[in-house]
C-alpha cells in the first residue's frame, strides 16, 4: 500500500500541474497554506488572488469571474466554504449554474484538535440541497488529484471535499482505475453485506472487510466519491446482491453518504441499511486517532454495524 497522504496535499499539487495545461484561476480566502492553493500561487502568481477572510465575498467574485467563461477554483476550509459562505453558494454560484468549483479542505472530524467550530460534519447535507451541485469527496490522493481536473472539465459548480490527515492511498493499488464523475469504485467482492463508505472511511470499510473475513463474512466494499450525482446502479446492484448495507462516513449520518444510499435503495431495492458517522452531534477538540473511536468511526465500528444489517436481513 501506499503511504499515506492527505487528500489536501494532492488537491495543491493538481492545481499546480493542471495550471500549465488549463486557464483557470485561483482563489483564496487567506488560508492558501492550509488549503495548498499556496502551491499553484507560488507558480502562478499572477492567476491568484487572496480575497481575505471574507468567503461570501469570495464566492461572489468567483461568480463574476465565472460569469466572464474563465473557470475559477474558490478555496477555504469547508466550514467556511459551504457554511459561513452558503448563501453566496447558492444564489450566486448554484442558481446561474456557473463554473466555480469550491475547494474545501479541512472537512470533518479530522481537523482533530481545532474542535467543533472548525470540524464541518454538515457541508455534504448543505451542498446536496443546491440543484445541480456536483459533490466530490475523494477517498485518498491518488483520487483527489483525479477529481481536480474531472471538477475543471465539468461544466457547472462542483464542490470539492478534501481533509486534513494523511490517509492510505489504496486507488494506487486499483488496476486500470479511470476516475469518472458520478461512477462509485469497487475495492472487493462479496456476498453477505455491502460496506460503501466515502473520504476518509474508505480505508476503514477496507479494513473492516478484512476483519469479516477473518469471521467468514464476505463483505464488498464500494467507495463513492460523487456524492451527488451518486452511482445509482453500482448501490442497487450491491444491495439485490448481498441483502445489507453498510454506510460509512466522516459526516452526519443525516443528509451525506448514509442519506443518499437510502433514498436510492427505499425506492428501487429495500434492504436494511445501517449507517456509521456522526450520530448528530457537534465535534470536539482532541487528536485523530482519539476522535474517530469517540464517534464510532473506526473498522472495528463498521464490523459491528455488518453484523447488525447482516441479522436484519
């Protein structure tokens, strides 16, 4: 396996790389070393702009960029892309359909010690309610520098989840991998449960199916990087197939991952569905490794959650 990366990282060095390639430009909102927009910045001086801590604001310059047919990344922490700046979003970016495509790194629980105020568990909920919103949240590097320039060539908002702490990159491993917009990727074959997880608890459902093994419980693991569109075939498939579904998220178990596999699977293919995330709760300051096992977000919690669907079939 790779070694471990934060998807962040890659979504610096993408912008960095596709600017020789593509005109575009980059925006920021004071934080470009966190963000790593400070990567293409450094090339590209004169292609980014720091708009200050002022994110409505920013959106809405990167509306009237977008408005001129000169695409525009605008980049913050997701509590501040998607919360503070959701107005502007929605009105200046969604409703006119622009080409602006928000970075929004830090998101979730792993921002680790910065606490509740910083720690977004609610920004895929908030962009998933903007008709035509795209919504990417890469599993890992490999994938997150893909889905910069799949964001570029797509026509239309799209909002890009990147995080903090270095995962395992296991889309390296994948052979033949492509990256396509709204089309789920499968890491392993199974029959008795699905687990399909997004960001950074790919890795965790990965592992998770290696600990049902060791039971004899086959588990297949489905990452979905588009949030929305979601892939709706690979979810229905899995769930005729093997009967139960596991969701794993770094976000509210109320309107992400765990919410758009159950819409899809009520309508079309009723399976028992339970979801592992934040069970609707603020974060709170602590490392990593300390946060994931307070709010049941580990391989350990994802096994448990498999037996429960497993026996509810």
């Amino acid at each position: 396996m790779a070694d471990k990366k934060a998807t962040r990282e890659a979504y610096g060095q993408a912008l960095a790389d596709l600017g020789a390639k593509y005109d575009f430009l980059v925006l920021d909102a004071d934080l470009a070393a966190s963000t790593k927009t400070a990567v293409f910045q450094k090339k590209f001086p004169e292609r980014f702009f720091d708009c200050g801590i002022a994110e409505g604001n920013m959106m809405c310059v990167a509306a009237g960029i977008a408005s001129t047919g000169k695409p525009v990344f605008a980049s913050s922490f997701a509590m501040f892309a998607a919360g503070r700046a959701f107005e502007q979003v929605r009105n200046c970016i969604g409703y006119p359909h622009l080409n602006v495509k928000i970075g929004a790194t830090h998101a979730g629980i792993t921002v680790g010690e910065d606490g509740a105020t910083h720690q977004c568990n609610e920004d895929l909920a908030l962009m998933r309610t903007i008709p035509g919103m795209v919504i990417i949240n890469p599993a890992d590097a490999t994938e997150a520098y893909a889905a910069v320039e799949a964001a570029l060539l797509h026509e239309g908002p799209v909002y890009l989840r990147f995080g903090r702490y270095a995962v395992p990159d296991l889309t390296a491993d994948l052979e033949g991998y492509k990256f396509e917009l709204g089309k789920g990727v499968t890491y392993c074959d199974g029959s008795d449960v699905t687990l399909i997880a997004t960001g950074v608890m790919s890795s965790f459902a990965h592992d998770a199916a290696k600990l049902l093994a060791e039971e004899g419980i086959s588990a297949r693991v489905i990452n979905i990087h588009t949030i929305k569109p979601i892939d709706k075939e690979i979810i229905l498939k899995a769930a005729r197939e093997t009967g139960a579904i596991v969701t794993a998220e770094e976000h509210n178990v109320i309107g992400g991952l765990g919410s758009a596999v159950c819409e899809v699977v009520a309508e079309d293919a009723p399976v028992p569905v339970i979801r592992v995330g934040v069970q609707d709760q603020y974060g709170r300051s602590g490392t990593v490794p300390e946060l994931m096992k307070h709010y049941g977000l580990t391989a350990q919690n994802i096994v448990l959650a498999a037996k429960r669907a497993i026996a509810k079939k």
